[in-house]
C-alpha cells in the first residue's frame, strides 16, 4: 500500500509518525513518510480487520475500508 499524506492545504508531510491500526487497536505497523510525504508498507491481517486505521498526532485519522475495492475516508 502506497499513500500519500498531506495536510488540509495539500502540502506532503514528510518525516511525519503514524501508525496502522486495526479495528481492535492492534498497531500493525509504524513507521514515517518518507521525503516526499509517501508512505509505503505491506501489511498482513487477518481476514475479518474490515477497516483499518492510519493515525498520527498531527493528523485526523484515516481510515481504509478493505473490500473488493478499498476506500479511504476521513
């Protein structure tokens, strides 16, 4: 998964900590963006996390709707 985090003016954040969580508030992931605001990461969970949460402190949190085709919403 590659994602793109920006703030509300559309500026990439780079070097911003976040984390992927479940639905259970497992953390599956941590990590930063990278130069150019990206974030990229594999991520295997189990078959019933339907949503998943991408979180950082200076953001809202986003979350991915998996299905046969994922959404984002805020």
């Amino acid at each position: 998964l590659k994602v793109l985090i920006e703030d509300e003016w559309h500026n990439a954040l780079p070097g911003l900590p976040f984390s992927v969580e479940d639905a259970q508030g497992q953390v599956l992931y941590q990590g930063q963006t990278e130069r150019n605001g990206t974030a990229s990461f594999n991520l295997e969970t189990a078959a019933d996390n339907k949503r998943l949460f991408i979180k950082s402190p200076q953001l809202k949190t986003l979350t991915l709707e998996l299905g046969e085709r994922p959404s984002f919403s805020r």
